[in-house]
C-alpha cells in the first residue's frame, strides 16, 4: 500500500515512548499500540484499560499500528482486521528496546497475568 490511505497521517510522530493514559494515571499495559492518523499511543485490548481502542471510539481514528519492535502491522477497527502493508510512519517506529512487556516495569504487579483480556 504506497498510495495514500485516509485516516493514515505518515508524518504524525508518535506521542511518547508508553500509553498517554496509562503514564497520566500510574498504570501499566501489555503492548502499545500507535494511532496511524494522530500518533496517540495506546495499550491494547488485552491490557487492563484498553487505551487504543478507547482512542478509537472517541475519534474515530481508524487505524493503529504495532508499537511493538519488530511488528508493522495494521489494525482497522472500523473492519476488525489486520493489514501488513501500509505507509512507514514518522519514527520511532517502536516503544524503547529497553522497556519491558508488559511495562513499565516498575508498575506492573506480579500478578499481571490475572489482570488481563
């Protein structure tokens, strides 16, 4: 996909390393997903509070990618499905390497796994 895509801003940065919501409120989340038209980093469904996806239902902003190293993928939530290819956009393109998953490190208790979707 090298055209132009609607709801993809390839020069938006992303808005920090972690979830904004989740930094705002001390919490922690399993991965981090980057919304592809504003930057807004999220955590996923799967994390406690499900950022991204509360991101999506309040502006509507289509699609996320990965802020995972190594993962590219797409998300479209209107279509509840997944792409692989799409425009590269502004870096970074993935949360710090030395930051854990789940993270922060130091906010996440020891019984994450209990605390999941």
């Amino acid at each position: 996909m090298s055209q132009a895509i609607e709801g993809i801003d390839p020069a938006a940065a992303p808005s920090g390393p972690g979830c904004v919501e989740c930094e705002q409120a001390r919490g922690w989340w399993v991965h981090l997903r980057r919304c592809a038209q504003c930057g807004h980093v999220g955590c996923c469904d799967s994390s406690p509070s499900q950022h991204a996806t509360k991101h999506f239902a309040a502006t509507g902003h289509p699609y996320v990618q990965s802020y995972e190293p190594g993962e590219e993928w797409f998300w479209d939530f209107r279509t509840e499905e997944m792409f692989g290819e799409g425009p590269e956009l502004a870096p970074p393109h993935d949360h710090p390497s030395g930051q854990s998953v789940p993270g922060p490190r130091d906010r996440v208790p020891s019984d994450w796994q209990s605390h999941i979707h």
